[in-house]
C-alpha cells in the first residue's frame, strides 16, 4: 500500500521536474557553467571556431562554457545527445547544415533525432571555405591539372574526409560532379586530424579542408593548395584561386550555427541570442574568426539564422540524393 507521505514526496518531485523543464521559479541563468558541444575532435575546424565562439559568449554570459567533443555520424551523435538534454539553457550544440539544416536527415535513415522538432537554432556564429590540398608527391600545380589527373586515373586516387556526409566528404563529391563525374577513393576519418596526418604522409593524395583547420599546415612542404571553395579568395589565402575561376559558379562553404534542446523556454534562447550577437560584435572575437580564415557571421535572430541553414542544407541534401549517399 503506497503512504501518503511517499505520494506526497512523488508529488513534489514530479512538480520540481516539471517546473525545470518549464523554467518556472528556476534560478537567475545562468548561474553555473554552459556546456558546448562540439560534434569533431580536437584541432579540427568545428572545434576551432566553436572554442572561439565559446570563449567570446562566455565574456557576456559571466560563466564558463566549457567544450565537450562528442564524436561521430557527422554530427549526429552530438546532435542526439543535445536533443536529448534538460532544456534548461546549459547543454548547447555546436551545429551546422549537416544537424540544424536536415542534411543528417538526408544522410541517415534513422539519425536518433528530429531536427525541426528536437532542436532549436540560436543563430549563425560564421561561415568557413574549404581547400582542396594535394600531397607534394602528386604531379599537379593547379585545379585544373588535378582535375585532369583524376580523369585519367578513376578509382585510383585517394581523399581523405572527416567522414561520410560531412561538408570536407561534400565538397570534394560535388567538386568531382561539376568536374564531369569523375570518380575517386574516399577514405572518411573519425578524427579530421588524423586524415590530415595521413595526408602529410602520402598515404592520401588529397583532401578538402576547412581553412581554420588548413592554416596551422599552409605552409608545409608537403602539400600544395590548389583552390579554395568560396565564391571570392580568402584574404588569409589571397594568392590561393577560388575553384569558381576554373568552374563557374561553384561554391561549397561550411555554415556554423549553435543550436538547443527544442523545448529550451524562450527567454533563455532569447538571453544566448542576444550573448551571441554580443560576441559577433566584439572586435578580438572577430579577428580571431579571420585570423584562421573563418568569416564571423553579422548579428542575427534565430529565425534568420534556421532560414539561412535550411537553404544551405538543402543543396547538400539535393547532392546526397543524386549521388545516392546513405549511411544505414
């Protein structure tokens, strides 16, 4: 026979749950570290430009956010593990196209989340080209060289990734399409830095590489950047041509976004809006964003911010269906 003291005690427990998922009588926020999570492994783009972004919202906020990389399913298992926390403003996601732009939807049949329902956009935080490098060993010094190298070796040359579905596999895929269908080996990583490790070896002959990423190696002799991804050259790369100049009208940019749990009340997403926006207009945030090629995104709203990432991501989904890229 259940007592009445325990009902009451499940009461009162069931009434504080329901009380902090709502955000009523919740303490002033935030009033205790933020959790950022950030979908790739140390020293890769994301998790460059997501620190930067971190430590500029942490300033506004007057707490810590504290980086927490989940790896895996391009992005996916970040993504699920965000959807599935508290909503309470202290679990955010460090996003893109591929978890708050429905490309993962495209991608996976079954990715653990509905990111229109179980994720809400806080807003952009910046935009990255990649690059196309080649190994030094590659007998190319331009696109269009590479591009006529690939074409007479099909199936022969490796690329590396950061994995299947992300905007480095993307890039090159769509690249290779433009091209006229050429065909080469993928080989995705878990972790971006050891494909740029295997790069450096020769034991990949090429990859797409967001330019926060490439900066540490632009140098190397062991590689050679033949074509940045944007649609203008990148001022940290200015000698380095666009691939548009050799196929107009190409363009393949990353989009950052950071993103809650989607029942998050709305004037805690209100609050990180307004850190975020804080943040995109203090001057040493944005000259850390150019300093590694990254362009720091203008004010926006959450509204704009998921408009923006809807559109992108569905050119990503468009070229996911025609090549038939599915990942069980």
């Amino acid at each position: 026979m259940t007592t009445p003291a325990l009902i009451g005690r499940r009461t009162v427990l069931a009434l504080a749950a329901t009380l902090a998922e709502s955000g009523v009588a919740r303490a002033a926020y935030p009033d205790r570290p933020i959790r950022l999570v950030i979908p790739y492994g140390g020293g890769g783009q994301t998790d460059i430009v997501s620190r930067l972004i971190g430590d500029g919202m942490a300033q506004r906020l007057g707490q810590t956010v504290l980086p927490d990389n989940r790896v895996g399913a391009a992005g996916d298992v970040a993504a699920e593990l965000v959807s599935r926390a508290l909503a309470d403003g202290y679990t955010i996601l460090s996003g893109s196209t591929g978890t708050l732009g429905g490309v993962n939807a495209a991608l996976y049949r079954n990715p653990g989340y509905d990111w229109q329902r179980d994720l809400l956009p806080i807003g952009m935080f910046c935009t990255a080209q990649n690059v196309l490098l080649v190994h030094a060993s590659l007998p190319v010094r331009s696109l269009s060289e590479f591009l006529d190298y690939v074409r007479m070796n099909p199936d022969k040359v490796p690329y590396a990734s950061s994995g299947i579905g992300a905007t480095t596999h993307l890039s090159m895929e769509m690249l290779l399409e433009q091209a006229g269908g050429l065909r080469m080996i993928h080989v995705p990583y878990r972790q971006s830095t050891q494909g740029m490790t295997d790069l450096l070896a020769g034991r990949v002959k090429a990859r797409c590489l967001g330019l926060p990423e490439a900066e540490p190696v632009k140098a190397d002799p062991n590689i050679r950047a033949l074509a940045v991804t944007g649609s203008a050259r990148n001022p940290q790369w200015s000698d380095i041509p666009t691939v548009a100049e050799t196929l107009p009208g190409f363009e393949a940019v990353n989009a950052f976004a950071l993103g809650l749990p989607g029942r998050t009340p709305p004037d805690i997403v209100a609050q990180l809006s307004k850190a975020l926006n804080a943040a995109l207009a203090n001057d040493t945030v944005r000259a850390g964003f150019l300093r590694v090629g990254a362009d720091p995104a203008e004010a926006n709203t959450p509204e704009e911010a998921a408009a923006f990432l809807r559109r992108r991501g569905e050119r990503w989904a468009a070229l996911i269906r025609r090549l038939e890229i599915v990942v069980q």
